[in-house]
C-alpha cells in the first residue's frame, strides 16, 4: 500500500489497527528468475492494438481482470478507481462520437509541432473506430472526495498501477486493449452516467486483434537504458 510520508520526530504513538498474518507466495530462490522472465516472455509481446475483430470476449473475462486491476496498492488503501465497461452498441457509438470531436480539435489546434511530430511513427489521427470496433470498452476513474467516497490519497499513481495490472491481466487473457487518454475527459462521465467526483483517466477498448491487424515497427529500450544500479 501506498503510504504517506511519517514525521520521524512525532511522539505520538500509532493507533492499533486489526491485522491478519501475511501468507506470501512461496517461490523457490533457484525458480525466482526463471519466473519473472517467463512472465517477461509474454508480456514483451504485449503491443498497443487500434484494428479490433468483433469476435465476443470469453465469459468472465472482464470480471477477473478488474478483479485483478483492484488488488492494486492504493495510497491510504483507499481503492480510488471505478471500471466502467461498456458493451452496448449506443453506448460506444456515443462515446466515440464524443472522443472524436475532441481529437479532432486535438490534432487541429491544440497539440504542438513537435507533439505531433512525436506521434508520426505510430501513424494515429482523430479517427478512433476502435471504440465501436471492440466487443469492450472500459473507461477507468479516478474517484475523488464525494457525498459517498473518502478523499484518495496518490490517486493518479494508485489507478496509473491499476490500470498496469489490468493491461497485463487482459493480455494474459490472449486480448488486445489500448490505452486512450482524450482531453479533455469530461464527456465520459455523461456518456458512463458517472457523478461529478469521478474523473476520467483511461479508455480501454478491449477485445481479439483484427486478422488483418497491423502495428508500427518499434523498439523497446534496452535494459541498460532504463535500469540503473547503485
């Protein structure tokens, strides 16, 4: 869990709070790297997929992977996030007309030079058939302070891990998903009938690559470029 930051030099002595015993997963040392390259192994070939078959998603799916998103750490463990999953036809048409007049306006007036200069080599535009394409759309939320929720703490950070645990869950699965961030996000909450306190972070259309799915030719750093040991 996510904590904040402790004064050292308070004297004030900790509330008690109810705990239970912790019972981790016992992994031999000798199968530890062998474990976490196998699971590197699938998801290295986990890639941001824009062309999506209409074929349905398998029963259950959806359900474990938000089951899997929510075991997040959270700071303050207060779970600041709401997994909205849209299937309705209606429904994804009207988000996606909504995501697009923003885009359009995106790519017209608002990004700069050198945003879209950067965006060039993954080939995208205002156009974001995706949303009606994909069987699943699931548009996370940051949950802020309302008439029923705590104020979060971290809260860009606690649903940015969530949604990690999602993406991989998801891939695990054998699906394709995207991460879309529109902006502004305000639509959302017409379009998911959600009240004012949450906060629209991601749009995940979620579903099987199109056969005829195509992505651009990238590279990933190196490990040298990324990890630094001290």
């Amino acid at each position: 869990m996510l904590s904040p930051m402790v004064d050292s030099a308070s004297t004030t002595e900790a509330p008690s709070f109810p705990t239970v015993p912790l019972r981790p997963m016992s992994v031999p040392a000798r199968l530890a790297a062998e474990r976490c390259r196998d699971f590197h192994e699938v998801m290295a070939q986990r890639r941001t997929v824009r062309d999506y078959s209409t074929r349905p998603l398998p029963e259950g799916v959806l359900e474990w992977a938000v089951r899997t998103a929510a075991t997040a750490p959270s700071g303050a463990h207060v779970q600041p996030w709401r997994f909205v999953v849209v299937t309705d036809p209606e429904r994804k048409r009207a988000l996606r007309e909504a995501a697009e007049a923003e885009e359009r306006e995106f790519y017209a007036h608002r990004a700069s030079e050198e945003w879209l200069t950067a965006l060039a080599p993954i080939g995208t535009d205002w156009r974001k058939p995706f949303l009606e394409d994909a069987p699943a759309v699931i548009v996370v939320f940051e949950v802020h302070k309302g008439p029923n929720s705590p104020r979060p703490y971290y809260t860009k950070e606690s649903v940015g891990i969530a949604v990690g645990l999602l993406l991989a869950s998801l891939h695990q699965a054998g699906l394709a998903t995207l991460t879309h961030t529109p902006s502004p996000m305000r639509f959302l909450n017409e379009v998911c009938d959600r009240p004012q306190e949450e906060r629209a972070a991601y749009v995940i259309p979620v579903g099987y690559p199109a056969d005829d799915a195509r992505v651009p030719d990238l590279e990933r750093k190196a490990l040298d470029e990324v990890m630094v040991r001290l």
